[in-house]
C-alpha cells in the first residue's frame, strides 16, 4: 500500500473541528463525502505515517480511510491503482 495525497474541500467550524465534504481526485473529479462514519486518531499500518484517521462512506456504500497527516490528506491505495 501506498499514499495518494488528495485535496480535500473541509467546513472548519467555530468550535475548531474539520469535517471533510468532498475529496478531489486527480484535480478533476470532485467526489462527496456522504457519511463520516468515524474519527479516531490513529497510524495508517499499511502506508505508514499517523493523524486523524476519517472513516468516510463515498457514493454506492464504499467506505474507505482518509487521513489528515500534519495538515496533508491521503488515502491508501494499491500500488497498482496508481
């Protein structure tokens, strides 16, 4: 496993707190985020580096890990798929 940086459009509320609305992939594919089922700080084990660790549901009920590492956003992702 790998770390693909994606941009990320938050809400950063008054209270301080960040939630993720939309993930940017390939700068051109804006993709909601539909649900925030989770988050937890945590280590990403499989590509390394630790954060906050967003457990995210995208469209058709695909839920993946998106991670806020010292102010950059990734996800895991197969090196294949890159």
């Amino acid at each position: 496993m790998v770390r693909k940086y994606v941009d990320v459009i938050c809400l950063n509320d008054k209270a301080g707190n960040m939630k993720p609305l939309y993930l940017m992939w390939d700068e051109m594919k804006k993709i909601p985020i539909l649900a925030i089922k989770e988050i937890c700080p945590r280590s990403s084990l499989k590509a390394g580096g630790s954060g906050l660790r967003y457990t995210c549901m995208f469209s058709y009920n695909r839920i993946r890990h998106l991670y806020s590492d010292r102010g950059k956003w990734y996800v895991e992702m197969q090196e294949s798929v890159i």
